[in-house]
C-alpha cells in the first residue's frame, strides 16, 4: 500500500461496465428450422448434380425398381450410392466453408439470426468447422448404413432440448455453441 491509499481497479467492485452483454444461446427452435432449410437446400444441390451426371433421377424414389428378383419402392444400388456420396461432399462444404466465413453462419442460420462460435465466444476456424460439419456427415453416412443408428443422430439433434447451453452433441464434441444474434 502507499501513502496515498489503495490503487484504484477496473472495473470498481459490484460496478459491471455498461454496454456489454453476453449473447443468448440459440433455441431449439432456430436451430431446427435453420437446419431443416439448410438439409433442403444441400439436397437439391445434390439431386441436381446427380441427376445432371445421369446417376439419379430425383423421381426414381418413386419408382419400383427389380433387384434380384423383386420389385421394390426404394432404388439400390451404386446410382444411389453415388447419390449418398455427393450428399455428403455437398453438405460438407456448405458447412464447413459457411461456419467458417465471416458470417460464422450458413444462410438459414443467418435468416433465423443465429451463428456459431467456440465455446468462448471466439470466431470458429476453418479446422473446427470442418471438424463439427465431418462429425455429424459420418455419424449421418453410418446411420444409412444401420438403421438402428439414426437414434443417435436423433438423440444428437435433441439434444439441447435440455442442454443448459443449448449445445447438440456435435457441438460439444467440436467445442462449439450456437449463439442467437442481437437484434438490429
């Protein structure tokens, strides 16, 4: 201590400084319209690479199809394989290259006014971003595999539903939160 009193701090105790709010997490809600918009918008991209390719026409899911022997409603086979494959490279880049913008956003998450960060608040990088996008696209790819794992995409989509940060299990994975954007 010096002879003049104690050295004043910043900020003064019990005095918080004015202008600065902590962003609220997204809801459920915003998320799931963001990411329902967003999944219709990857697969038209996709249905319309493939079909341009000639390896699938959007209309053969509604086609019976002969697979050894059979007639069957749901097409198999390495057109449709193809199909899964482009889907999964298309929503891939969409969020990995959009998380990663300055948006911090894909374009339904910035209609529906939410936008990712880390866990401190922080611009996600590109690492990150491809990292929580390449999460969910394998644990999505596994589950079309064996049908008893899309509960665990379901579980994960469900998930902030009583998450206290509101966070999928994607998310935690990645360290990553999804934060509802002030309003203008």
């Amino acid at each position: 201590m010096s002879e003049q009193g104690q050295l004043p701090s910043y900020p003064a105790a019990g005095h918080e400084p004015t202008g600065t709010s902590t962003p609220a997490y997204a809801g459920w809600g915003r998320r799931a319209l963001a990411f329902l918009l967003d999944g219709i918008l990857v697969t038209l991209v996709a249905v319309a690479i493939t079909g341009l390719t000639h390896h699938h026409q959007p209309w053969d899911l509604f086609t019976f199809h002969t697979v050894h022997g059979q007639r069957r409603l749901v097409p198999v086979g390495t057109k449709l394989y193809f199909y899964g494959v482009v889907d999964t490279v298309v929503a891939f880049a969409y969020g990995a290259g959009f998380l990663s913008s300055t948006w911090q956003a894909t374009p339904f998450m910035r209609l529906c006014r939410i936008r990712i960060a880390t866990e401190t608040g922080d611009r996600v990088g590109l690492g990150r971003a491809a990292g929580r996008t390449a999460i969910f696209q394998a644990a999505t790819l596994v589950a079309t595999r064996a049908a008893f794992l899309e509960l665990v995409i379901l579980v994960d989509l469900l998930w902030p539903l009583w998450d206290a940060r509101n966070q999928t299990v994607h998310d935690k994975l990645a360290r990553t939160v999804v934060l509802r954007e002030a309003a203008p």
